[in-house]
C-alpha cells in the first residue's frame, strides 16, 4: 500500500468532485486520474512508435 499526500489544491479538488456526485470518495477520484494517466501515457507511446512510420510515408511522397 502507497500512501499518497495531495495538496490542498489538489484535495479542493477531489472533494468538489466528490460533493459534485462524480465520486463517491477520494479513491475513485484518484482511480480516475491514474486511469487517465495511464491512457495519457499509452496514446503518447502510440504515436512516439507510430511517427517515424508516417515521417517515412512523407517523406517518400515527397
């Protein structure tokens, strides 16, 4: 188990979100964020892995 510290922005936050209906409590909110995180990081690994494919393409086409 991890123990993680926000700051007061961040709690402000999650806790707006959570009196707002979205989250139920502060770990779904943070659930929510890693996933997105994570989505973040698979979408930027699929085009670093796809770019230099598409340069080629350009460049070829040119």
């Amino acid at each position: 188990m991890m123990n993680i510290i926000l700051v007061p922005k961040q709690e402000k936050f999650i806790q707006s979100q959570i009196a707002k209906g979205k989250y139920t409590n502060i770990q779904q909110g943070i659930d929510a964020a890693l996933k997105l995180l994570e989505k973040q990081e698979q979408d930027y690994q699929q085009w670093f892995d796809e770019t230099p494919a598409q340069v080629k393409i350009g460049l070829e086409k040119l």
